[in-house]
C-alpha cells in the first residue's frame, strides 16, 4: 500500500487542450518532450483514497486525491522529499493552504504562453497578479519559505521545471513514490 505524507509532491499529465497548451509553453529551448502540465501538494496524510492534495486550477482547493484522479484520463507521479523535518511538512502545507478558494485568473495562464512564444523572456509574466498562484508557484513559494528550492524563482518556475529538478535531484533530496499512470 502507498502511504503518502503531507508535502509530498503530485504531478500530472492530462490529455485535454488546456494541458497540451500548457506543455507547450512550458517547454524551453532544446528540452526534449515536455512530460508535466500540473503540480499539487499532499496536505493530509493517507492512503492513496484517504489522502487529500491542494491545487491550482480555476481556483485553489483542497480535494481528496482519490475523489479527484481516480477514473479520469489524468495520470499521476508522485515524489516524497526527503531530508525535511515534519515541522518543514506542517509549514509548507500551513502556508499552501493559506490560499484555498483564492480564485485562478486565466489571463496569468496567456501571460506564460506569451513568455513562451518570445523565448522565455520572463517580460509577460512580470504583469501577472502578484497575488496569483499557478499550481507551480504556489508549491516552488511553500517550499521557498523552508529554504527548499526547486533550481528557480517561483514566479518563474513552471509544473515541468520541478518535475526535472525532482527527477534529477533523486535520491539525494527526492524519492519517487508512485510512478506516472493512473490511480
């Protein structure tokens, strides 16, 4: 059985427009296939249908995760991090949390396409809502706050960006839990 902690990390390959669009901007220059489209954070401890996630989507909610993924066309990876105290998992997910129901303007989301189309320039997305919390930035920021970084500012980090830090960091900061499929 899969035990998952809180702070454990969640990422996603969905199959719908939306997604494919935001692999697409997510990829840089001479990165091969873009895997990642979504990242979300395990706040409740639990089995694979007990535990509960904070995402990003049209807003920031607190879903259980089997309630959420299971069935759908959406496949799940996920990473533990390890080298945290539980005290780091308490305050990552305190400050995530601090952002449910806050509401997701699309328009943030064409501000990344738009840095994506010029290069990745990072001048679209300085117009973004500093309020605004894509699933990337939410997670890179709590994590920020204990000092852990994914190899970028949050504010420009994207799903894929710490999915590639995560896989490559493995065994030294991160642990692979449940391997990319559905649940």
């Amino acid at each position: 059985m899969i035990y998952l902690k809180p702070a454990d990390l969640g990422f996603v390959r969905g199959p719908r427009p939306l997604s494919i669009l935001i692999r697409a901007a997510a990829r840089t220059a001479f990165e091969g296939k873009t895997i990642i489209n979504h990242i979300f954070g395990v706040s409740r401890h639990g089995d694979l249908r007990v535990a509960d996630i904070i995402e990003s989507m049209n807003c920031i909610q607190e879903v259980n995760l089997y309630d959420e993924y299971n069935e759908t066309e959406r496949e799940v990876e996920i990473w533990r991090p390890l080298n945290i105290t539980d005290e780091d998992r308490e305050a990552i997910v305190y400050y995530a949390r601090g952002f449910v129901g806050q509401k997701y303007p699309y328009r943030d989301l064409g501000l990344h396409f738009l840095d994506r189309i010029f290069f990745d320039t990072y001048f679209f997305r300085k117009f973004q809502s500093k309020k605004s919390m894509v699933c990337s930035r939410l997670w890179a920021s709590a994590y920020g706050r204990q000092n852990l970084n994914f190899g970028g500012n949050p504010e420009e980090i994207n799903p894929d960006d710490i999915h590639d830090f995560v896989r490559a960091t493995e065994g030294q900061y991160y642990r692979q839990i449940l391997s990319l499929g559905e649940i």
